[in-house]
C-alpha cells in the first residue's frame, strides 16, 4: 500500500476549477450540438420529403441511410423499399443495390434471377459494378445460364472503368482458357494491372502464370499493361 504522504493531493481550489472547466465547456458545447442535431434533422426531413415526391436520388440516399442507419433507425428492409422506388425510376446505382440485396436476402428475399434482372439494368446504363456482378453471375450460373464468354463479356465492359475484382476475375479467365483462348500474356497484363492497386491480392497470380511464360512474353505483357494504363488514363482526364 501507497504511504498517504505520496498519495498526491488534490486541493478544493483545484477541484472548484475542474468543475467550472467542465461546465464553460458544457455550455460552450452543448448549443453547438444541439445546433448541429437541429441541422440534421432539418436534413433529413427534407430528404424524406423530397423522396415522398418521388425525387429518386433523395430515394437513393434515404434508402442507404436507412441501410446504414444514419441519422434513422438502421432497417434493411425499409432500405430497400426506398431504393426500388429509385430502380423503378430508372437510377443505376439503386438498381446495383436492389439487386445487391436479392442477391444476398438482405431486406428482402433472396432471388438470383431478380437480382440478375436489376444488375442488367443496372449494366445496361454503364455502371461498372453491375456488370462486374452479372459477368460473376454467367461464370457462375447464379440467376442465369452459366455462360462463361457472356461473363468475360461483361467484365470487359466493366474492367473500362478499372476495378481490381473485375481484373482478376480476366487473369483468371485468359490463364485457364475459361471463355477465352488461353493466353498468358493477356493474364499477365490483367494481373498486372490488378496488382498496380493490390500488390498483394495480385502476387502470386503473378508470379503463377510467369513460370509458364517466356521472358519475350513477360517483357510483351508489361507493355500491354502499360498502354492499357496509358489509354485509360487519358480518357479519365
């Protein structure tokens, strides 16, 4: 046990001013987040306001507040309520994640062949995740006909606008032949570009397919992946 004469003291005077720190900072800080709370509600109340006019991204956007639970009660199935209203309206990315949410029978059930039918809508317009997901669907038969040259396809479509899953998943396809003709120097461009943004998750896809490779190969390869980064990279700009 502790000797009390080194125990440390703390004097009245010094409580007396801890408390008074305490309570300036209440109600210095209290207005603000009350203020703050104010905001946010207001927020919100026009968000649900506008997405009862049928405005569909205030539709999208209550929907995923729902999902997430900011600023409501977090409810999967109210998420989804909102995001068809959206889908139904023609918005890609309530479309993706209608169908995200058939596909996993979160909020609502799950149905593959639904979620199919909103991601192709989704794709239709150009979003890049929605074709990723259907290209995964045909390579897996999942809502569909397992098809694997529909799903390099989509993937294709989708590996334009970049995405590390959509290029593995092509590395994979063109080192097995899988909907392609095998060839892997293409499998090695797709994982090099994959590996460009995960070295990890790429590493030893890469290092697979260049024990079958030439060094002519390898050095062809990396050139295409420097002109696939190239291209893309003067169209995002």
């Amino acid at each position: 046990m502790l000797k009390s004469e080194v125990i440390p003291k703390i004097f009245p005077s010094m409580i007396m001013r801890g408390l008074v720190l305490a309570l300036v900072a209440a109600l210095f800080y209290a207005p603000l987040a009350q203020a703050r709370q104010k905001a946010e509600d207001s927020e919100l109340s026009k968000l649900q306001s506008a997405a009862k006019h049928g405005d569909s991204r205030a539709e999208l956007s209550l929907g995923t507040a729902c999902h997430l639970g900011n600023g409501v009660k977090q409810d999967d199935v109210e998420a989804v309520k909102w995001w068809l209203k959206a889908a139904d309206q023609g918005n890609p990315m309530a479309q993706l994640l209608v169908g995200n949410a058939l596909s996993e029978g979160k909020g609502i059930a799950k149905n593959d062949e639904k979620a199919v039918k909103w991601w192709r809508k989704a794709a239709d317009q150009g979003d890049a995740d929605a074709q990723n997901n259907l290209g995964t669907a045909y390579h897996n038969g999942m809502g569909v006909k397992k098809d694997a040259v529909e799903a390099v396809r989509w993937w294709q479509k989708a590996a334009e606008q970049g995405g590390i899953d959509v290029e593995l998943s092509l590395g994979a396809a063109f080192y097995n032949g899988d909907g392609v003709p095998k060839d892997p120097v293409l499998a090695y461009m797709w994982f090099s570009l994959a590996s460009a943004q995960d070295k990890q998750a790429a590493a030893k896809l890469l290092d697979q397919v260049e024990e079958t490779m030439t060094q002519q190969q390898i050095v062809k390869a990396q050139g295409l992946a420097h002109q696939w980064t190239q291209q893309h990279s003067a169209l995002a700009h």
